[in-house]
C-alpha cells in the first residue's frame, strides 16, 4: 500500500510499503481519510528521534487519524463496515499491571503509531483494536475526527486539574495543544481562560475561540493575570509550551493552594522553582497521552461544547504529503494544524 514514510531524518518519501497485517478477531480494518501533522512527526521528521525513541528503519508517520471501517473480525459487535472512526494511536498490553490498574497509556509496552519501531497511520489502510476505534457521531466530520487525538491530551489534562465550577485558567502556550487545553478547560466548567503566547496570530485565534490571550512579547503574564483575578491569581496553570522560560516562573501567577499541570515537554531537562511552588502549596501533577477520554470527546464535540474545526488551518492532499511537512516545519504564524486528506 501506499504510504508517506520518514526514510531518514529529513528525507520523506511517499511510496508503497509491504506491511503485513492481518484481521484478528477483535480487530478492525480501516481506511485512513485525515490525518493530523503533530508535532512529533514534525520532530522525527527533523531530527530522527525523541528522547530514546530513534528511527533507525523507514517509519511511517501520522498518529492523528480518522478513517472509515472497512471490514471487522468475528467478535467485533460495536463496529461494522462503513462505520466513520477515530482511532487511539496507543495500544497497550491489556494483561499489564498498569492497564489493570486503569494507567492504560502508561503501561511500558504500550506500541503507539509514528513511535519507531511502530509505523504510524499515513497509509491507505490500518487494522486497529476495535476496542481502540471509535464512531464518529452523524454531526462529527472527518476533520474533527482526525483532531480528537490531540484534544484528548486537553481533556486528560482537565481531568487532572480536578476543574471546579468557576475556576479561571491559565494556559501557557497557544499552540494546538494549548488551544484544545484550554477549549476542554471551558468545557469543563472554568469561568475565565487565559492563554499566553508570543505569535499574535494564535492569540487572535484563542481570543475568537473565547479565551483571554496575553502577548508575553509585551506583557508581563502576572501582571495580566493580577489585573483579571484583582491580584489573586489563576487557580489552574496547564503549562503547554514546553519552554525553559515559561516554566522558569510558571509558579508566579498561580493562586495560593492552586494547581499546575506539566503538559509541554521540554528537550532538555529544565530547572523548576520549588520553594515558589511551596509557598503556594502548589498541587502539581503532569500527564502523559490520555485514557479513557475519547468517547468524552466525541460527546462534547456532538454537543457542541467543543468545536475544533477553526484548527485546522492548513489541508493537503496525501499526494503532496511531503510538501505538508515541510509547510508544517516551517510554517506561518497563522498556522495551527495541518492536516492531509487521503
Ligand atoms: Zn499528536
């Protein structure tokens, strides 16, 4: 089949694959319509590796994906062909410590698509878990489909903030990742959302979307929030940028007895501030992916709580695949994703 490969790093190509899969019996057979560009392609596509994962083989890429169901195996009851989906990209041991205990994406032996040595999704067709394959509600389009995966990330992080009714929110970063943080922040009953970049262009995006931006380019953030919470504070910071600086002080416009959660990830390791966290007896957690959050993302996308359709900013065909990467690694600011249409 068909499918856009990472060769080396900086070297795509768009080629047929030999990859051989077989329908079990508790599987499905999908063919892949969108597919998100994340970040993390981007990073393997630039550099070969993340952290200890390091492409050494040809890779498929594409984790973010929704598609249509095209054949199922004998036990699968909650599927049929013709089915639109979204899949989980993860896919644990589901006999492991960790998935008994409800830590699914934790589990060490989890394969997750575009994490070598397991191929990712921009390929004509997938065999997938059905229990990790979901269907689209009528009003859910492809596109939105293809971005449940990274709002996800957003709901898991909200999930983890324990949200009360009225709480405000900072949200550090106003990439896709932060845009769908705070989008699940306002879900999940934060009065006020406050986001902080330093590209205007995703700051007015956030602003039409109903959050609060701050250009940190000219604004200092505690100031900003000082001036929203009458000097308080915010009671939730999701830090989403992953930078040094931003974490440098990410515990100074907390409020005290407040709650951060780590979602950006550094490249490098970075310091943090712990007597500032003490002072405020700062509750801090992190995450990594998500569990048990898709089914909560397709409903709040069929409600239309949330709407992440004016994310996807940029579309390509799968034949111009390539050009998409290098658009998506060198992109304008007005950017969020870019996403291709097999
Ligand atoms: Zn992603």
């Amino acid at each position: 089949m068909k499918a856009l490969l990472l060769e080396k790093t900086n070297h795509l190509s768009i080629r047929d694959i030999d990859i051989e899969e077989s329908l079990g019996p508790d599987d499905v057979r999908i063919k892949i319509h969108t597919v998100g560009i994340c970040g993390s392609d981007v990073h393997y596509y630039q550099h070969g590796r993340i952290g200890s994962f390091v492409v050494t083989e040809p890779m498929v890429l594409g984790h973010e994906a929704s598609g249509t169901v095209i054949e199922v195996g004998k036990n699968v009851k909650s599927l049929k062909a013709g089915d639109r989906v979204c899949m989980e990209p993860g896919i644990p041991d589901l006999n492991s410590r960790a998935t008994m205990l409800g830590m699914y994406n934790l589990d060490p032996a989890v394969r997750f698509w575009a994490t070598p040595p397991v191929h990712g999704c921009l390929r004509e067709t997938v065999v997938h878990p059905a229990m990790f394959t979901f269907k689209l509600p009528e009003k859910v389009g492809y596109d939105e489909g293809a971005l449940v995966e990274p709002l996800a990330v957003g709901l898991h992080a909200a999930n983890k903030a324990q949200i009360r009714p009225g709480d405000v929110a900072l949200v550090t970063g106003c990439g896709t990742i932060g845009l769908v943080t705070a989008m699940a922040a306002l879900a999940g009953g934060c009065s006020k959302v406050i986001i902080s970049d330093i590209i205007q262009p995703k700051l007015d995006l956030a602003s039409r979307l109903g959050m609060v931006p701050v250009n940190v380019t000219g604004q200092n953030l505690k100031d900003a929030v000082d001036d929203i919470t009458d000097g308080w504070g915010a009671d939730i910071i999701f830090e989403a940028s992953g930078y040094e600086e931003a974490i440098a002080d990410i515990f100074e416009p907390l409020c005290p007895g407040g709650r951060v959660i780590f979602i950006g990830m550094p490249v490098t390791p970075v310091p943090v501030d712990i007597v500032a966290a003490q002072a405020k007896e700062a509750r801090i957690e992190t995450i990594f992916r998500y569990a048990h959050v898709y089914p909560r993302a397709l409903s709040l996308m069929e409600s239309g709580a949330i709407d992440v359709k004016p994310l996807i900013t940029d579309r390509y065909r799968f034949e111009d695949g390539i050009k998409a990467f290098e658009y998506a690694a060198n992109p304008e600011p007005t950017t969020v994703k870019v996403a291709i249409e097999l």
